[in-house]
C-alpha cells in the first residue's frame, strides 16, 4: 500500500514504515502527525485518485528536527566590482510513516 501526500509544497511518494524529510514542522520528536492532503492512494493493484484530494488520512511519528548540508549562496556581477558570498542551511523534520488510511 502506497500513497502520494502533499505538504510544504512538495508531493512524496509514502508507505508504511518509510522515513522522508520534509519541511520543518513545529512538532518535538515523538509527536504524531496527519497529513490530510493525499493525492492518490494504491490499495491492492487498485489506484484511487483524488480530484483534487482524497477523503483519506496518513499518520507519522516524528523522529527528528535537524538541518540539511550547507550550500553555499554565491552572487557575483561582471565588471561592476560586486560579489556576494552566503551559506544556506535549510531546516527539515524527518518523518516515519506508521499508516495510510
């Protein structure tokens, strides 16, 4: 069994037991989570899609608040003497699913 969920703007592909990072929630590690938002729902080789969304609810447990790798931010602008140097680390919660439905 597998669903398509949508938060923080992005789609991820999720099933039972599956760990994703997501867009930083404010929840604590060990908190529950339901997403509302699902897309498409595989059940038995049988697809439901919703237009838009689906009547369904998947839960997960939060593991972890961290943040990603550093990239860097470079701005540079030819002939005008201007460079601008910036790191980003951008915030996530990693996520595991414990049901669809």
């Amino acid at each position: 069994m597998l669903a398509v969920i949508k938060t923080g703007g992005k789609q991820y592909i999720v099933e039972p037991g599956k760990k994703i990072k997501i867009e930083k929630l404010d929840k604590k590690p060990g908190d529950e989570v339901i997403f509302n938002e699902v897309l498409l729902v595989e059940k038995n080789k049988k697809l439901e899609i919703g237009a838009p969304k689906l009547p369904v609810k998947v839960t997960g447990k939060v593991l972890e608040q961290g943040k990603h790798k550093k990239i860097i931010v470079f701005k540079f602008k030819a002939k005008k003497r201007y460079k601008k140097k910036q790191g980003h680390r951008q915030p996530y919660t990693q996520v595991e699913i414990t049901k669809i439905g």
